[in-house]
C-alpha cells in the first residue's frame, strides 16, 4: 500500500468516512455489486433505469419514485471527506501539482498596446524591456511588468492649477511671481510638454520618483534663472521667442543629467504681464513705447518721400548748370576760333580785312532801322524814303519772302 508505514501497519481509517466499508465483500463493488448478478446490474445508481430519473434515480429513489435529495447530498459530503482526508495517490498529488505549475507559467503571458513599453522585472530586478505585442515574463511574484506610455504627450502648466489659459483655473503666485535682471516683478505662467523617453523609458521608471513634480520642479528652476537675466520691457514684448527655445533646451539639458527618461517637447508661454497691482502703469509704458514706434515709421515714411524729390531736383538743377556750362565754354571757344580766323586774314590783308569788318559792324547796326539815301552831289535836294520798300520786302509771318 502506497500509505504504508514502515512496519508494515497501514494507517487507520477514519470512521464513518469510507463509502467502501463494508462494500467490497465477496468481490463488490462501490455501488453493492460487482457487475455479475448483483441487485444493481452492475449500475452505479441502484435500479435497471440506470440514467432514468425515475427508474434507478441516482439520488437513491426507486422506479417511479422522485429522487432522495437527502441521499444525494450525503453521498456528496462523503466524497468531499475523502478529499479532505488526503487519501491521494502520489500520481494524483504529482498531476495537480503540474496543473497548478502550468496554469501558474501560463499567466506569465501579457500584451503591450502600440502607445507602450513594457519593462520586464524578476525579483524587482530589471531584466529589458518589451515591444507591443504578445510577451512573456515570469509570473508573479516572481515576476512584474511595468507598462509606460511612451508615446502620450503630457503637459504641466506652471503658474496655476489646471490649464492656465482656460476659465476656472486658480492662479498660483508662487509658482509664477518672478523676478527680473532690471529688479522688476513679472507675473509669468508657462506650460511644459513632454513625454516618455522611447529610448530609455527604464530611466523614467527607476531613476528618480515623483516624475511630473520633478520635471515642474526643474522647468520652474530654469525660467526663474533665465527672468532673472531679462529685461522687463523685453520679456513683456520682443523676448518671448527667444525664451521658449531657450527655456527647452535648458530643462532638457537638466533632466538629462538626472537620467531621468523625459524628453521635453515644447515649452510654451501662456501669459508674461507685470503684477496686478502695477498693471496699468505697464500698460501705459507699452502703449507709450507704441506710439512712438508709430511715429518713427511715420517720419521715416515721410522722410522717405521727401528725401527722393530732394534728391531729383538737386540733380535736376546740377545737370542744368553742367549744361550751361558746357554751352558757355563752347560759344566762348567759338568766339575765340572766329577771332583767330578773322586775325589771320587780318596779317594777310589788313586793309580789306578793316573795310569787310566796317561793312559787317554798320550792316549789323544800321539794318534794324529805317534810312534815308540823299545824293550829295546833287543840286536839288532829293528824298527818297524807303520805309515803304523795307516794309513791303519783309517777309511774311510763317510764309516766304
């Protein structure tokens, strides 16, 4: 017997428990017979009918009697005793125990959505991480999956609780009260978005804790450091491109040195205003700054008009004069040839040179105005006017002479 002790005496059974006692006489079996000749045709519930629940009921009833519940319920709890008692063979223990190993491997099975990245730890150690799919690690507690969501963008505002830039949320003067390089208090709220290293998520996982207070914390850090190297007027006007780039490299770069698995996408500035209580006279600046800006460009538009024409005209007057002197020093040096000319027949002729220039002076001066020819030698003074021939031999207006 497989319960035997070692002296050969089998363990005692316990009463009332055995279903068998007194069931296995003269070659039975569990149900009173052995299957030849016996009251039950060899059936294990008592009566011909076998499965009929009327003829041989297996809840004890006889045929054409409803079934014994009682019987039934008693023939259940005896079979439970059984099972309690560890009245097992080893080759039953050994197939429950493999049953309960398998469905314990079994449940080491696990899936990973296309967003993620599962982390597989044995005994709290981290031994890689998975892709999306179906996995496996060892189940617990041997084993645990940590499941980070890589490609969810986050946000954290910085300033107020809830998102700064929608109605109901509660402002936070701590967090955005800064001070400036020019020793001015700006009111500044920003929000930081980022998002799960894919490279390197075992870093967000086990490297620091309390990862959103983190990274606010450092974002936090970094834009008061870099306020406090701005002007006022810039951070409330020319400023804000040039921080947000600037701000994200600089969390990033923090954040990196942590190891800390967060990559920061975007910084973003939500609102920059002075403090509440000097707002106006800010606004007052600003608007002032504006109008001058406005008249700067109205001026130089104006100036941008005038100073062309000014120009055009001036060139205008100088190409005149260049003209006029270049006419001048062309008739002068018309003049001059002529004189020379007239010299040299001059020295070659002096006599009819002087009547020819006598001649053409008198003809020069006399022949605008009107004459009178009178014969010297005659007796008899004799006129002879010629006004009228001068004015009949003018020449005509636009016509021919």
């Amino acid at each position: 017997m497989p319960w035997s002790k070692p002296g050969g005496e089998e363990p005692p059974k316990p009463e009332g428990n055995d279903p068998s006692d007194g069931k296995r006489e003269n070659g039975r079996g569990p149900w009173g017979s052995s299957g030849q000749g016996g009251s039950n045709n060899g059936k294990p519930w008592g009566g011909p009918g076998g499965g009929s629940p009327f003829g041989g009921s297996p809840f004890g009833g006889g045929p054409g009697k409803p079934p014994d519940l009682e019987a039934w319920v008693r023939k259940a709890q005896e079979k439970l005793s059984n099972l309690t008692s560890g009245d097992f063979s080893p080759r039953v223990l050994l197939l429950i125990g493999a049953a309960v190993c398998a469905l314990w491997l079994a449940s080491g099975f696990y899936t990973i959505d296309p967003n993620q990245i599962g982390l597989n730890l044995v005994f709290g150690r981290y031994v890689g991480k998975t892709l999306p799919g179906l996995n496996y690690n060892w189940p617990e507690p041997v084993g645990e999956v940590l499941k980070l969501d890589v490609t969810d963008r986050n946000s954290i505002d910085i300033g107020a609780i809830g998102r700064a830039d929608e109605p109901g949320a509660i402002e936070v003067p701590e967090e955005s009260l800064m001070l400036t390089g020019d020793e001015n208090i700006a009111d500044l709220k920003f929000r930081v978005i980022w998002q799960i290293d894919p490279a390197h998520p075992e870093f967000f996982a086990f490297n620091i804790k309390n990862q959103a207070e983190t990274i606010k914390a450092v974002a936090e850090s970094v834009m008061r450091d870099i306020v406090g190297h701005t002007q006022i007027q810039p951070l409330l006007t020319v400023a804000r491109k040039v921080i947000e780039p600037e701000a994200q490299k600089a969390i990033q770069k923090v954040l990196d040195s942590y190891g800390a698995g967060v990559e920061i996408l975007q910084v973003q500035l939500l609102s920059v205003d002075p403090p509440p209580t000097v707002i106006a006279a800010f606004r007052d600046v600003t608007a002032a700054q504006q109008d001058q800006s406005r008249f700067v460009n109205e001026a130089q538009g104006e100036a941008n008009a005038i100073v062309p024409n000014a120009r055009g005209e001036a060139a205008r007057i100088l190409n005149a004069a260049e003209a006029y002197r270049a006419q001048t020093v062309a008739e002068a040096r018309g003049q001059t040839a002529r004189y020379l000319k007239v010299f040299d027949e001059y020295q070659k002729a002096p006599a009819v040179t002087r009547e020819r220039l006598y001649l053409e002076t008198m003809e020069r001066v006399l022949g605008g105005g009107d004459k009178i020819i009178l014969d010297k030698d005659s007796a008899t003074t004799s006129l002879l006017p010629l006004a009228p021939f001068a004015t009949e031999s003018k020449p005509a207006p636009g016509g021919n002479p």
